[in-house]
C-alpha cells in the first residue's frame, strides 16, 4: 500500500568516513565505534547487527566478473537471446575484427549501422537486466592473434562511431578497457605497441567518451601520456583525468608479466596508480603466494583501488583462494567482500526528547576503492502509518544530511538506509539486515516496562 509522505521533521547527520584513504592504510577489523549514545530512558534500540558480514557481499559493479563474447560485423543482426542475467556482472569482449583488412580480406571499414545498432541492443537489455558491465574491443576475435589490427586514423574512427552508443548507457558502464590493440585487445605483442599509438587512443577515448574512467594496461602507458617518467613520477598530483589501470597480468611474475617496469618501477607506480583515484580491473594468471605475502598482497590492493577481477581465469587461483582460511571466511570471499568500496555504518547515535527523534550515522569505508561514481543515500523511518525520507547525494565531496522528524511515541519507528548509483541499483552495507535492496538499521521504540 502506498504511505504518504511527511513533511521532514527529524534530524540525520550522515557522515562517510574513510573514502579518501591513505597510500598504506589497511584494517582487517572493523567495529561499530557507538551505539545508542545520547539516548532518552523512555527508548530504546532494537535490531540493529553492527556486527560485519563475513558471507558474501556482492554489489553492482565490483568483485568478481563473468566474461561474455560478442561479435559485430558489418551485417550485424540481433540473436534470439541476449543471455544476460539478472544483476550479474559483466566483462564484455567486444570483437571488430569483421571491420579489419587483415581478416575480411577486402577493406577496412567504419562501424555499420547494423553494428551500432547490436550494440545498443546488448546495453538496452544489460540494463533491463539491472547488470553491470566492463567493456574492451580488440579486433583478434579474443583468440589471442597479433596484428590484426586496421589502421590508426580507422581505429580513432572505430572508437568515435562506438562512443555514440556507450554516451547513451554510461550509468550502466562501469569502465571502459582501452583495448583495440594487440592480442585479446591487451595492448602487446604488435606493430602498434607504440606508446605514441597509446597515446592517440586515449586521447579519443577521453574525448569521443563521457564521464567513464578509461583504462589502459599498463601504468606507464598512462603517465607517459601525461609527460611524466618514473623520474618525476612523484610529482604527478590527481586531476580526475578519469584514467585507470587494467592488470591482466596480475601476478604471473614479481613484475605481474610486464605490467610493472621493474621491482624498484613498482613501488612507485603503484603510489601513482592510488593517485589516480579510480577503478582498477584485470585478472591473476599466478598464485599471488609464489612472490609476496597475503599481507602484502592486501596492501598493495588497498594502495592501487583494486576494484574487479576476473572470476573465470584462473580456476586454480580461485579454487586456492576458497580454499584458504583468511579473517574468519575464506581469502574468495575476503576479496568479494573488499574488491571496490564497501560501506558500513560505524556509528549509530540517536536520542528521542518531547517526541522528536534525532539520529546521527557514520558511514565508513572497508574496500579497497574509494567511491568512484555518483550515489545516493535514501534514509527512510517507519512507524507502520507513514514514511518520512531524506535523500541526498552521497559521494567524498558531499556527504552530509541533515532531517528532524517528530514520532508519535505510541508507534515504534523502524529505520532503513538505502543506497543507489544513477542507473538505481541498489548497495548493500556490510552491517545490518539487507532486505529487497534496503539496509534495515533496526526500530526505536518505548521500554515496556
């Protein structure tokens, strides 16, 4: 039944701690620092679990990702069955490679409209299906083939005709991979492999595309691009120039198979990358063990914002990691539980005099990523005859509300927070109940005495 809504009468002070986080800082435990202070003898709180949840927490667009394959071609048609699944994340890999002398034998061409339009048609239904999605284009069909490339004046023209689609779904998009070049559109193993080539790319990436961080697979990739060297690499200072990194090479060596210049490179381009401030994707192909401690492994998570990984590569990696007991869960669901960012509430003050309600939160952050796209938080009380609400933005810069409401002393008052992004997915906190995309923080009500 629908509830009307009250005029504000209640006070909130929602603050979020720990989005901007330190290079180094790591905390394996988090508590509930407050609770119930300042509190009228008449009232009481009743259901709130501070405790953390050590099962898994898996929100939109963090975590692990299911990779899927899809193929435009000149005569693109739309198949019988999209095959997204309802709130599932997604690494799409997009394949070009129809557009491409080297393997039409024929031509390089522009994207077809019948191109154009299958995409779409695979945003419109990954949306419908409230998913989300990373994207990388390569033009080798994903089979692991060099130089099959078109050339550079037609990739530009490629990512400039792509970007009309992804401008219209870039709530839905989580990040864009700069792809294109090399096998698996990894960015190696080509004629292209130039770092002035990479810089044209990300040059139309930034310009063709709105909003959405674009990341490119190595971080020298990206500070070249900027003018620094590891030379003066420490000067470099954030200016949210939304680019980003892609590991796919996540621990295979100490150097994670090239992603880092040298061992001394990566201490300093790692402190780059957390500069950043952005997501941070890619995949393991080793076991992280064979080179560093998980200690260190956590911090240097923590440090570069690590946000997705690839769920599907590889199974030893993934079997080893649910099979390894780390925080009182397993190391798999210590990673879902901290890859991107995780809020919690860790503290709850309230009080109740001559029947108004004050309430004071804090929302800290336990993942490894600060907040890095547009929320909202929706804090709602209840007391079975109506609903009072705040909404506010909810992101580093912006991130305190303040509400009063008077309650009717003979009703208890239930008290929801609800947390979504701009396409309205729904974020689950660490700590109280999670209940149809709503965060239960437990009812005030009088002491029967």
């Amino acid at each position: 039944m629908k509830k009307k809504l009250l005029i504000p009468l209640f006070l909130l002070s929602l603050c979020l701690l720990g989005c901007n986080k330190g290079e180094n800082e790591i905390t394996n435990t988090y508590e509930v620092t407050n609770v119930n202070s300042n509190v009228s003898n008449d009232y009481e709180l009743y259901g709130f679990n501070k405790e953390i949840k050590t099962s898994e927490v898996k929100n939109p667009g963090m975590g692990f990702y299911n990779t899927k394959y899809i193929e435009l071609k000149r005569d693109s048609k739309k198949p019988e069955n999209h095959g997204f699944l309802y709130r599932k994340f997604y690494h799409l890999r997009i394949d070009l490679s129809d557009f491409s002398k080297v393997t039409n034998d024929i031509d390089d061409y522009d994207i077809s409209t019948e191109a154009l339009d299958l995409l779409e048609y695979y945003f419109m239904q990954a949306k419908a299906n409230q998913c989300s999605i990373v994207i990388r284009f390569a033009y080798d069909k994903f089979e692991g083939n060099a130089n099959k490339e078109v050339q550079l004046d037609m990739i530009k023209n490629h990512i400039k005709s792509l970007a009309k689609v992804i401008n219209k779904y870039n709530d839905l998009i989580i990040a864009i991979e700069c792809g294109l070049i090399g096998p698996w559109g990894e960015m190696h193993t080509s004629l292209l492999d130039k770092q002035e080539v990479y810089n044209e790319l990300l040059n139309t990436w930034l310009n063709e595309v709105e909003k959405l961080p674009i990341l490119a697979r190595k971080p020298a990739f990206i500070y070249k691009y900027l003018g620094y060297s590891l030379d003066n690499l420490e000067e470099y200072k954030n200016d949210n120039n939304r680019l980003g990194v892609y590991n796919d090479g996540y621990y295979g060596t100490n150097l994670d198979t090239g992603t880092y210049e040298s061992k001394e490179a990566r201490e300093k381009e790692t402190k780059f990358i957390n500069k950043l401030n952005t997501v941070f994707g890619g995949e393991c192909i080793g076991e992280p063990t064979d080179y560093f401690l998980y200690e260190e492994i956590i911090k240097e998570m923590n440090l570069i914002n690590l946000t997705y990984l690839n769920y599907e590569w590889n199974d030893s990696i993934i079997s080893s990691w649910r099979k390894k007991t780390y925080n009182n869960q397993s190391f798999f669901t210590y990673m879902v539980n901290h890859m991107g960012f995780k809020l919690y509430v860790d503290s709850f003050n309230y009080s109740v005099k001559n029947d108004r309600l004050f309430v004071d939160i804090n929302i800290a952050n336990m993942g490894f990523s600060p907040i890095t796209r547009n929320l909202k938080v929706q804090l709602y009380f209840d007391d079975g005859k109506s609903i009072c609400k705040v909404i506010k933005d909810l992101s580093d810069t912006n991130n305190n509300v303040n509400l009063e409401a008077r309650i009717d002393s003979n009703l208890s008052t239930k008290i929801y927070l609800k947390i979504t992004d701009d396409m309205q997915r729904s974020y689950e906190i660490m700590n109280g109940c999670y209940i149809d995309d709503v965060n239960y923080l437990g009812e005030i009500k009088l002491i029967e005495n």
